[in-house]
C-alpha cells in the first residue's frame, strides 16, 4: 500500500527531467514560493534533515515531505500530476512551462490502519 502515485503525464516529465539532469529528488515543503507544491531537483541540490519525511519513490525518484506538511497529509493518497502554467519555485519542470501539483483523497479506514498505525 503506498501514500503516494504519481500520473502517467507526469511520470513522462519526470522520465525527461532524468535525462537532462541524472539523479533527482522531490520535495514537498509546505513553506516559502509554491507552498505545498511538489518540486523536484537535482538530488544533491536538495538538502534533507530530520524535519524531512520519505513518502516513496515516484519513477525512481524520492518524494519526500517536510513533517509539518506530513501532519495535515497523513490521512490522504496523493497523486502527483503535471499541469501548464509557470510556478514560482525553483522547481526542474518550471522552464517547459509545467509545474506538478497534488491530487488528493482521503485514506480508506483500511488504508489508513495500515499507514498510521497508533
């Protein structure tokens, strides 16, 4: 069971973003430019510390989310898509005019047994 999925639309940016860039890592941090928007970087220009949560993996990616963001997402799946329009983060897909967004549902009473065990 995972917390986290990712759309065939965006899997194919992510895919063009691996081949331009190498290694990469999504970030969800809830703080400063798109807020609690999904960005993705170069692996070794994103800096993760205690405060960071690993979510899964998305097309070989890492997808992690700062744990203030977690507590307001743990109760959801969420889907990583892509959409046009021009963000205001530092985010890989920003220059193609792109950004990725969240799609969200709550857990099922089975899902979120298994994912936020007490």
């Amino acid at each position: 069971m995972e917390r986290i999925a990712i759309t065939d639309k965006a899997a194919t940016i992510v895919k063009q973003l691996q081949a331009k860039h190498g290694d990469l890592i999504f970030h969800q941090s809830g703080g400063c430019c798109d807020g609690s928007s999904p960005m993705i970087f170069e692996k070794d220009d994103m800096y993760l510390d205690e405060s960071d949560i690993f979510m899964g993996t998305l097309e070989g990616v890492p997808f992690y989310m700062n744990k203030d963001q977690f507590e307001y997402w743990k109760h959801t799946h969420l889907t990583v898509d892509i959409t046009e329009g021009r963000g205001a983060s530092f985010s890989l897909e920003i220059p193609l005019g792109l950004r990725f967004i969240i799609h969200s549902r709550l857990l099922t009473n089975e899902e979120n047994a298994l994912l936020n065990p007490n």
